[in-house]
C-alpha cells in the first residue's frame, strides 16, 4: 500500500536519530523514529526507516512496519518543521541574522535571503551546526524578479511560507540636495517594495491555507526623522502604512501583520561609526538594543500569543519614542 502523507514534522535528532511525527499518519502510529538509511525499532510494534536526506524540507520515502508479520506501509512525505517555514530577509548580517537564529531556536525552519551567498550559507550553517533547519538563498531582493524568484526558491527548499519577516534593510545618509534619483530608487526598492514582492509571493501560500503573520521591519526614522537620512525615513514611513494597509485587508484570511520600529541596535553598519556615542544620551535606557532584542520582540509577533494584534508598529527603542 502507497500512501502519501502530506506534512512529517521534525521533532529534532539524537545522535543519528530523526524524530517525525505526522498528524496523517494511522493513528496507531503517534510518533516515528527514523534512521538514515535503515530500519530501526522504535519500541513495541512499531519500528520506521527511510530513505533520503534528513532535514524539515526534504521529500522522502517512509517504510513503517506496524508489526513483525503485518506488511509494510509505505509513505512519501514531506518534511516541514514543527512550526512551519519562516522567511527571513536580508538574513545574512545584524538584526536579520539574529532573527533567522531565534526563530530557528524556536522550532522554525528558516529561509535565509540575502543578497551575500557567503552571508546567507553562514547563518544556514550556524543553525544547521545548532540542531535546527535552514536554508540560505542567495537573491537581489532590490527587483521584483529577484525577490519573487527567492521566496520560490526558499519555498521549494522548506515548503508553503507560514511566516515572513521582512527585514531586508539599506541606510546610505546624505544631504537631501545631492539625491540623486538611482540612489533613491534603490533605497526605496530594498526598504519599501521588497515587502511588497516578498508579500505578494508569500501570501500565495498564507492565503491558500488561510493563516500566516508578517512581520515588516520598519524604524524609528519612520515617525521621527532626523537630518541626512530622507530616502531611509521615507521607505520607513511607507512600511508603517504598507503594515497597517496590508493587516487591514489579510484580517479575513487570518493572517497578522506587524512591524517593528527599532531605535539604535549595536549591528556591524551601527558600530562601525561612531555617531551611536552621541544617540546614547538620547536612550532613557542609557544603552543600545541588542539585535537579539529585537528578535525576540518579532518571535512574539509571530506566536500564538499575539493572534488579536494586527497593524501594530511596536516601538523598541529604549524609551527614546514613546508613541
Ligand atoms: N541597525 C539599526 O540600528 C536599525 C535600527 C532601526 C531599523 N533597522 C532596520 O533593521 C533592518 C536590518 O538592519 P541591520 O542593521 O541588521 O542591517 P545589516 O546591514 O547588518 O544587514 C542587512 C542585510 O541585508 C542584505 N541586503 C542588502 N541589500 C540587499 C539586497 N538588495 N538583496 C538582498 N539582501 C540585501 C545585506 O547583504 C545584509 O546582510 C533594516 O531594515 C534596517 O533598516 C536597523
């Protein structure tokens, strides 16, 4: 008998031992321990081997033998992470990369898009050598092809999205005067319209299943800016409304949008000038975030705890707004 089980959760892994378990499964059958490559006993009747890679994403083949004389049952399944997959943009460095790194904690299996193949590859690896599941995806997310073609590709990597953070993010600062227009545009494609694509692409797959959050990573320049930083504070503003409009319209589907509004966080751009030493006086908390700070506060967003809150703009910034 074939049977095609649609979703194998990963449980995590003991020496060379991967849990699944499968809501499709028979029910006599409540938890599976696979070996790679071979049968294992799996206490009482039951015992599972399969054949593939392991990891939340691959597709394999699943023999069950449900006792010593019954046939085997045979299943295909594909593997999705007890949470579901999560997209992370602009994954590879500061605030995303301790996203992609919490959340990969947590149980989700994350998609690391980046711009840096290097970048991307590394945070994967980190979490890989963690225990957890990731993919890095290497893509330009400042053109609508390069985004969409991303999300695909993590999508085909980890399965349907059930989570996207947009985080990808670009602050070059100059006088207002000297803008030219290239440099706007791209400011505005990476901050402002790679949420529009990486949404449009995601929700393909939220809307279809009726659920999903997004979490758009919008800043304190959004509500407040300051001089040299026009294009940055724009694209900001917009993702606040993009936030707002967008949760208005997926309420129906079930599906959150958030954002959060970051003040100053210690990442390599922020600590490799010194202009942080002067925004410290102006941080009631009298210290920068740390980019895990910020993590944790998109963890919520993205939880089961935060189902009532959508079109919010959560201020983390040490007290210096408070809005
Ligand atoms: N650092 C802060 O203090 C701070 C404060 C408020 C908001 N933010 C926002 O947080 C987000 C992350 O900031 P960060 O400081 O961690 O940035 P970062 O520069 O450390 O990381 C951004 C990542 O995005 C990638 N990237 C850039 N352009 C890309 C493109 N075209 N396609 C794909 N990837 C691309 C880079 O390769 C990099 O790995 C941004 O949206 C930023 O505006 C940061």
């Amino acid at each position: 008998m074939l049977k095609c089980f649609p979703n194998w959760y990963y449980l995590g892994k003991s020496n060379d031992t991967i849990f699944y378990e499968s809501p499709s499964y028979p029910k006599e059958v409540d938890l599976l321990r696979v070996s790679r490559g071979r049968r294992t006993e799996c206490g009482g009747p039951r015992s599972a081997f399969y054949h593939g890679f392991g990891g939340s994403g691959t597709v394999i083949t699943i023999g069950v033998f449900l006792g010593t004389n019954s046939l085997p049952i045979l299943g295909v399944g594909f593997l999705t992470s007890q949470k579901g997959h999560a997209v992370v943009t602009g994954g590879g460095s500061g605030i995303g990369r301790a996203i992609a790194r919490t959340l990969a904690g947590e149980g989700w299996s994350v998609s690391v898009l980046d711009l840096s193949e290097e970048r991307a590859q590394a945070v994967a690896d980190e979490i890989t050598r963690d225990g957890g599941t990731a993919r890095g995806v290497a893509c330009d997310l400042s053109t609508r092809d390069g985004a969409q073609g991303g999300v695909l590709k993590a999508r085909s990597a980890l399965g349907p999205v059930k989570a996207l953070v947009n985080n990808v993010g670009i602050y070059p600062s100059g006088p207002f005067v000297e803008i030219k227009d290239q440099d706007w545009d791209l400011v505005m494609n990476v901050c402002l319209k790679s949420f529009l694509w990486c949404s449009q692409e995601s929700l393909v797959d939220m809307m279809a299943q009726r659920s999903g959050k997004i979490v758009n990573m919008a800043s304190i320049d959004g509500k407040t800016p300051g001089p040299g930083n026009a294009a940055y504070s724009a694209a900001k503003a917009g993702v606040i409304s993009l936030t707002r409009s967008l949760a208005a319209e997926m309420a129906e589907f079930n599906i959150n949008v958030n954002a959060v509004a970051p003040g100053w966080v210690e990442t390599p751009n922020i600590l490799k000038s010194d202009r942080w030493k002067e925004a410290i006086k102006r941080i009631p908390i009298g210290r920068l975030a740390k980019p895990e700070e910020i993590a944790d506060a998109v963890s919520f967003l993205l939880s089961e705890k935060a189902v009532y809150i959508t079109g919010e703009v959560l201020n983390i910034n040490g007290g210096m707004l408070m809005d």
